[in-house]
C-alpha cells in the first residue's frame, strides 16, 4: 500500500559533487535535483526539474508528483 507521504516527499538519491561548493542529490521518484550551495560562508539550496527549469521557492521543493520506481 502507498501512504500518503510516499506521494508528497522526495526520496533524495546518494551525493554527487561536481565541484567543492555545489552537492547535487536526485529524486528517485519524480526526478527533481536538488542543488546545494555553499560560497562564501552562505549556503543555499535550489532545485531543478529535469530539463532544467528552477522550481521552487525560498529552499521549499514542490510535491513530489509520484514515483518513478517502486520501492
């Protein structure tokens, strides 16, 4: 049975660091990129749909839509 958190929170996948300041963890039901930043003594995060477009407000991700794998 799927609860109803299984249709509204992501499932963040294991860290990729392209670079020193930026962590990129994808989820593994919906897709979204979950983009970690940190320059500067700031840190912020921002998320990204899987073409590419920012979505999001404020650190807050959307819903996840659903899965894309079954766990």
């Amino acid at each position: 049975m799927v609860s109803v958190w299984d249709t509204l929170t992501h499932r963040w996948g294991d860290p990729v660091r392209p670079d020193p300041h930026t962590t990129l963890r994808g989820c593994t039901r919906c897709g979204l990129c979950r983009v970690s930043r940190h320059e500067n003594a700031e840190y912020w995060v921002e998320y990204e749909r899987p073409d590419g477009v920012r979505v999001g407000e404020d650190g807050i991700p959307p819903r996840c839509p659903g899965r894309l794998v079954d766990a």
